[in-house]
C-alpha cells in the first residue's frame, strides 16, 4: 500500500490551493512510506475519471484525489472501470464533504493531510445507477436538489454551505410534487407523492453527519427517505435536528435495502442530482456494491 501513488488534485476546490495540498501530502507520504508519487492536476470534467481508469495499467497502486463530492464520485467511478482496483484516499476539499466527515477526515485540509501520517483501510460500499453510473454518497431528486446542482462554484468557494442555503431557500418555494413509484428488491411497489427523495449510502446528507443515524458506509444497504406530499417545516426540523429513524412514520416513507428502483408515473422529465452533480433522469434502478472499494482513512 502507499508504494506507488497518483495524488489528482482538482485545482477548483480547497479555494484554488487543491495543487498546493496536492505537493505537500506527496512529500508526507514521501517522508513517512517512501513512496513514489505523481501530482497530476485536472484539467477539464473527466480527466480524474479517466487517470483512475488507467491507473492500474500506468503501475500505480494507490489512487489518492483532492476535491469535493463530486471529484471524489469521478475518481471513484474511473477505479470501478477496472476488476482489480488501486487503493483510494482523498483529501475533502468542497463545500460539503459527506463521505470525508464518515470516514473520519479533519474539515480542515491541512489537517486532513497530517492524518495521512497514521492510516489504515476499511471496506467501502459503492452505488450503482443504471448499471453505468456510480455514487459514493447520496442521489437526490427534487427541486431543491436541482438548485443546488447548479449553484456556481465561484459562490460555494465564497459562501460555503450558504450557497446551497440561499438557493435552497429559493426552489423551497416551488412545491412541485411528484407522483413516483417505488420498487424493492423483492418487486414489491409503492406509490409516492413527495417533493424529495433522498437516497443514501452513509448517515452523513448534505453535512449533517446524524441525518439518517442507522446508516453505515459498509452496511451493503441503500436507505431511502421522502416526505410524503409537500417538505414542510417540521420534515426540516426532523431532517436537521433529529435524523430519520429507520420505521416509516405519518410523515416520512424510510426503507433500506440492497436494490431501488425509482420511476416517475406522469411523464415528467426528472433529474437526479448524484453526489452534488446533474445525474442521470428517471427512471432510475440503483444497487449497492458491497465493499467495493479499499479506502485509506484515519486510525
């Protein structure tokens, strides 16, 4: 492990210093592993897809990104191109970070790469959307995921999690409710009306690290939760203060299981919104990929 190291640094992200923690966690892992490193900054969307993809094919053992969610859903989604896989790292560096606050990474970058100083690996879930796409993290669908898709990264870099606030706020005033059905792995359906969905593989959404506290990055589930009919203010209060539990209530459809399918009934156009960025339209059939992944964390 750690022998020979692709560091992917998106030089967008950590407020355009990405390159600049890039060299300094190359010359720790230098220091403390004797590790042969490359620092290859990204250049254009796909450029981390396609280096993970090769990565094996280059001699490199270790795959190690720096950016957000949606950088990390691109590293990871290049690996899984290939049977064996590298090993993955990253170091968190967007607005958000949901799968660096599970796996226990300091917010704060310097910090995160002094953890590399001390790591181990843990076997990590992967989601899979129609048999091509891959998330390591959330899909979400409604309009308040869809502002936030399109929030412009010069704001997020400015503003933090008040970008997404502030464009929240506004698609909170939509209420455009979809008529969807639900389908598990055993064939059995539901129908739905609901404004969101949410569709997670680890307890932490949108920051709130205790947003669905029965989840778990390698518990080989999906966990789904809507509102029913409109997200009122209660359903927030719930969301943000006291988590989702596990039964379903009058207010809130919660399931977990290895396979969902999502379709919408009325012959909308729906996007999703997968690890922060615009994913495929419904209809959607997603699984989990149980410990999928190798991923570096902190002892």
């Amino acid at each position: 492990m750690l022998n020979n190291v692709l560091i992917i640094p998106n030089p967008g992200s950590g407020k355009g210093k990405a390159v600049e923690y890039a060299e300094k966690l190359s010359k720790l892992l230098e220091e403390t592993y004797q590790s042969q490193t490359t620092v290859k900054p990204t250049t254009e969307v796909g450029d981390a897809r396609n280096w993970a993809a090769n990565a094996i094919a280059d001699g490199f053992d270790t795959v190690i990104c720096l950016g957000g969610d949606g950088t990390v859903n691109e590293t990871v989604d290049g690996l899984l191109q290939n049977e064996e896989v590298p090993l993955f790292g990253f170091v968190p560096l967007g607005t958000v970070n949901d799968l660096g606050r599970v796996l226990g990474y300091d917010m704060q970058p310097e910090k995160a790469i002094e953890q590399y100083r001390k790591v181990k690996t843990v076997p990590l879930d992967v989601g899979q959307i129609n048999e091509t796409t891959h998330f390591i993290n959330v899909i979400a669908i409604g309009a308040l995921p869809e502002s936030v898709m399109h929030t412009d990264s010069q704001d997020k870099n400015k503003l933090g999690v008040l970008a997404y606030v502030r464009d929240g706020v506004k698609a909170y005033f939509k209420k455009d409710l979809y008529q969807l059905e639900i389908t598990d792995s055993s064939g059995n359906k539901r129908e739905l009306e609901t404004d969101l969905v949410l569709v997670a593989l680890t307890n932490s959404v949108a920051g709130v690290e205790s947003m669905i506290p029965h989840a778990s990055y390698d518990d080989g589930l999906i966990h789904l939760l809507a509102p029913k009919e409109n997200l009122a203010v209660t359903t927030f209060y719930t969301l943000f203060e006291g988590g989702i539990q596990p039964e379903e209530t009058d207010s809130m459809f919660v399931f977990s299981d290895n396979r969902i399918q999502i379709k919408d009934l009325i012959g909308k156009k729906i996007e999703s919104n997968v690890d922060g960025d615009q994913g495929p339209n419904l209809p959607l059939d997603i699984k989990v990929l149980k410990h999928r992944l190798q991923v570096i964390v902190p002892e």
